[in-house]
C-alpha cells in the first residue's frame, strides 16, 4: 500500500534516528549530503559514520563537520574494510548504536529535508514489537544535482516472495524500527550478504515483519562513474542486467542469499521455510523440476519483464 505522506507527518514522533552511513572516498560529494542529513525536519538524529579506509580527504570532511553537527550524537569509526556490504554490516550489527529508528545512508545523494520526518511516521503508526521497513523509489539525478528521472514504480505488493529474488529498493531509502533493526542485526551477525538493502528486506519480510514501499521519492539518488550501484532504469541497464544473468552473475548472488537465509532458519516463519525450499528445489538438475519448483515457490519481480527473466535464469540454469 502506499499510504499519504502528508497525513503521516503531522503524526510523525520525535524519537531518534540513527542514520548509518558507510563511505569511501566520498569527498566529491560528501559534503553536500551532510548538509542535507543536517537540514532534516525531524529534529532527533544521532549520525554514525563508518569510514571504510577512505585516502581522498573524506575523514578531513567529517572531522570538520562534526564540530557542527547539533542534532545527536556523531560518531566517525573505522570500517573493516573489506567492501561496501561488510561496511554496512559492521553499522547493522555494532550493538552499541541506540535509537527508536535506524537509517541507511550513502554518501552522494541528497535528501529532502522531510525524508527522515515522513518515514518515521509511517513507522510510528506501526506495531512497534513487529519489524518494520519503510522504502521507496527515488528520484534519479546528474553528477550536478540535476533531476534526470525517477526508479521504476513497482505495484506489486513487498513480501518474502518477491524478495528471496529481487531488492525492491535502494538501502538509502530504507528506514527501520527498532524490532527490524534487531532481527537484522541478528540475521547479519550469523552471515555475510550481497547488499544490506536486499538483506534487510528478505529479512524482515522472511520473518513475518512488514515493509512498506512509497511512490513518493524523498531522496535524490546521485547517478555517477563511481557508483557500485545504478539507478537500473535506461535500456542498456536492462542489457546489462540480462547480460550479467547470463554470465551466471544473479546466480552467485542467490548462492550467497540462500546460504545466509539457511544460517537463519530458525528466525523465518514456516511460510518463509516453505519458499525458501522450492527456491532451492528450483535450481536443480532438471529443467522440467527447476520450472515446477519455482512455480510452486510463488516467487515474482515485479515487472514483467524482470518476471520473464526469473524464469529465463530458471530455464538456463542461471536462478
């Protein structure tokens, strides 16, 4: 569902937001989007910054901005330094970060000043002991802060399903709930994984939590020759996309998924299980098996196109 944005603020809370950003050198853009975690509406923000060995003068850019950071607490640590994913992991599962709320940032977008304030109050209306992931699409832009489009619309509604194959939405878009932020803390405690977005969302979804996905961008996604993720909305995106399922791409990223997903069985409702064993049933020897399996999974993308893709990979053996 898709619920009004301008009914949920006036109900928006003033509980903390932990924003965790992870970077690398970010200096070419890093500043302006400190300024626009410091220009939010919603007044209560503690900003964790996981610096992953950055050499382009990052750190000096922090350093200076911390001495102006009046919302919360800053906090500059050291990343492992072993790639964005374990980045953000060691953000995820750092059990000394406390906060009602818990948002992903990267380091080049900009967000609008009511980004945090319309999340949380969606998240606020919530059940608070159920795990909740508020995401949405973004609104694309140049290397100059120019609009140049937006991500794609999905209808279809979030759900285990649709995750357990595909990452609805960037991770600089999601904001969490304490109870999401704990089971995926725990999830990411156990295991490594492809992207914290996709991560968060098999995780919250698998465990029965909810997700909500808003059509309304709040946030300019930054589209550069630097990003390790693009927007995925022109044509040659879509060739590349089906270019890299060919080349066994999506695959090895299913084994990493599906792997992590068996460390934590035990956290996955039995409907959960259930998809998670047809998927896997879906990648066997035989074509005609592999096709009954994923049928049976239920599993979808949400676009036609990409729904075609799923079972062109079931087909090839690429799934």
């Amino acid at each position: 569902m898709v619920a009004s944005d301008v009914d949920a603020i006036q109900h928006a809370p003033t509980d903390t937001v932990a924003v965790l950003l992870g970077i690398f050198d970010g200096g070419r853009f890093l500043d302006k989007q400190l300024r626009t975690l410091a220009g939010q509406t919603h007044r209560s923000v503690d900003l964790w910054v996981s610096d992953d060995g950055s050499t382009d003068g990052s750190r000096d850019i922090l350093s200076r901005f911390e001495k102006e950071w009046s919302r919360g607490d800053f906090h500059l640590l050291n990343g492992p330094a072993q790639g964005f994913a374990e980045n953000y992991r060691s953000l995820i599962t750092k059990p000394e970060i406390n906060a009602a709320y818990y948002a992903f940032c990267d380091q080049d977008d900009i967000w609008d000043p009511d980004k945090l304030e319309v999340a949380v109050a969606w998240l606020s209306s919530q059940d608070p002991a159920v795990p909740a992931l508020y995401c949405s699409r973004t609104r694309t832009i140049d290397q100059e802060g120019n609009d140049i489009g937006c991500s794609s619309l999905f209808e279809h509604s979030p759900s285990f399903r649709n995750a357990i194959v595909q990452s609805i939405a960037g991770g600089n878009t999601m904001v969490m709930n304490r109870a999401a932020r704990d089971i995926v803390a725990e999830a990411s405690r156990r295991t490594g994984f492809v992207s914290h977005d996709w991560w968060s969302y098999m995780i919250v979804t698998g465990v029965g939590g909810t997700v909500h996905y808003s059509a309304t961008p709040h946030i300019g996604y930054r589209q550069h020759q630097d990003n390790i993720a693009g927007a995925n909305t022109s044509f040659s995106a879509r060739l590349q996309r089906y270019s890299f399922l060919i080349q066994g791409g999506f695959s090895r990223w299913t084994d990493t998924n599906l792997a992590g997903l068996n460390l934590c069985r035990d956290l996955l409702t039995p409907d959960a299980r259930s998809v998670l064993m047809e998927v896997e049933q879906a990648r066997s020897r035989s074509i005609f098996t592999r096709l009954i399996h994923l049928r049976r999974s239920g599993a979808y993308r949400q676009s036609a196109g990409g729904h075609l893709g799923l079972y062109l990979a079931c087909l090839l053996g690429k799934l």
